[in-house]
C-alpha cells in the first residue's frame, strides 16, 4: 500500500529539504492550515481534514471530512486515525511541528501511537528527522552530522549505540536525564542504535 503523508499548518521554511521525502505514490492528506503549503510544496491533496479555525474552506473537488472546533482530538491526530482506519502502515508527516510547543509536543505523540500499533512514522521539520526506536536497530549514516536519543515516554532500557563519538552499552534513559542529545556518527561511518525495552525518540540532524 502507498504511503500517508500527513501535511499540518506549522511553518515550512525549507520546501526544497523536504520535497526531498516525498516520493510517487504517497497518499496527501492536508490538515486545515496545512493547505498554506499546498502551493510550495507542488502536491494535490487526496483527503482534507479540518475544523477550518486557521484556514478557509478550500472548496476543491476533494473528499474533505469537516469537524468540529470542540474535541479532543487535534486535526492531525484525527488525520492519523483515519489514515490508520483506511489501512495504511507507513505515514510521513511534515509541518506538524514548529513555533508552538503545545502542538508540537502533541504532534510528537503520534509518532508513539503508531509505533504501539506496530506502524511506522516518521516527522520530518525544516533541520531533522524524527521516529520511534523500539526494538529494531535503526541506523544514522554519515550523510546527518548530529543525532539524539530522546527519551518522551516511560523508561528506556539496554540502550546501545555503537559507530558514534558517544558509544553507550546497555544504557538506561529516563524522562528526567537526557543525556542522549547532540552526538554524531564517527566519520564515514553509519551509526546503530538498539533499544531492548521502552522506546526512544530519534532525532537526525541534516545540519
């Protein structure tokens, strides 16, 4: 099945670093005040979903579910639960962090929610990448000079990392000491990150 990109209104500043993701195939789903990027990013949307608080009804021969201002979901976690009900399994979501920590910090949740239903995501912002470590090793190759281990739920244990500046062995992170910020592969190399129980955040630098 095609990918879902999840598209939200946060800024986008660097279109062309972010293009760079999209690839033939992948399902649009535009959230609200994410139509703003519609333009810039030169994409159609396939499903518009939204309360329309920050943006006007588009009014495009696209299927569009209309909800309300008062819910518990946001117009991004509703997008990711329908993408969920319609079957995908890979979902890639851009402009749902950025210059409100509430939104972003809530955004970021989706990522832990999907990983818990055995569904791959990942968040990709103007500098970095981001997606849940549990499990699977996941790599970091030389092409991101900087990566961190975030820990954003529970307590993360038999944490390894190996090919980086900063090895660890069997570590623990907890929500308290994040001691797993700003490291970087050694040079040429691709570095490998193992989490045994719990589940990190990965952060990727492209910069």
């Amino acid at each position: 099945m095609s990918r879902c990109v999840i598209v939200g209104g946060a800024e986008i500043r660097r279109y062309d670093e972010v293009k760079n993701y999209l690839r033939p195939g992948d399902y649009y789903i535009f959230c609200d005040n994410g139509l703003r990027h519609l333009e810039a990013l030169g994409i159609q949307p396939d499903l518009i979903i939204g309360d329309f608080d920050s943006h006007a009804v588009p009014h495009l021969p696209v299927e569009t579910i209309f909800l309300p201002r008062e819910k518990d979901d946001t117009d991004s976690v509703y997008a990711a639960r329908e993408a969920v009900k319609r079957g995908f399994d890979e979902f890639l979501l851009i402009g749902v962090v950025g210059d409100r920590i509430d939104h972003s910090l809530g955004n970021l949740s989706i990522l832990l929610k999907l990983d818990s239903l055995g569904l791959r995501g990942m968040i990709v912002d103007d500098y970095s990448e981001m997606e849940i470590v549990s499990g699977e090793a996941a790599e970091i190759g030389p092409e991101f000079p900087f990566f961190s281990l975030l820990n954003i739920s529970g307590t993360a244990r038999g944490v390894n990392i190996e090919n980086a500046k900063f090895t660890l062995k069997d570590g623990e992170i907890d929500c308290e000491y994040q001691y797993g910020v700003s490291n970087e592969p050694l040079s040429g190399k691709t570095a490998r990150v193992t989490v045994a129980q719990g589940r990190l955040l990965l952060v990727r630098d492209r910069r």
